[in-house]
C-alpha cells in the first residue's frame, strides 16, 4: 500500500532547500526591498519547520 504523507525526510529536504536559498538571498548586497522581506520570510518558515 502506498502512503501520500510526508516523511521526515521530506521535511528535512524543506529545511535544507530553505535554508540554501535564505543564504543565497542574504548575500546579495545592495538587493531590493523585496529580496529581504522573502529571506524573512523563508527563515520564519525554516523556523517553523525546525520546530515541528
């Protein structure tokens, strides 16, 4: 029987995918307005996820 839940892994994966692209927003000097209010957010949501 097949199962369509998520795994552990696949919140691991998240974290990790969050985490990489958080970083490579933060690295970019002189960025917009926009780029910083995504970076706060996507590190909110790898907060999140590290709590669960």
């Amino acid at each position: 029987m097949s199962s369509f839940g998520f795994s552990a892994g696949n919140f691991i994966a998240a974290i990790g995918l969050i985490h990489k692209i958080s970083f490579g927003l933060g690295d970019n000097k002189g960025a917009s307005l926009e780029f910083y209010e995504l970076k706060e957010h996507l590190t909110t949501a790898e907060n999140i996820l590290l709590q669960i």
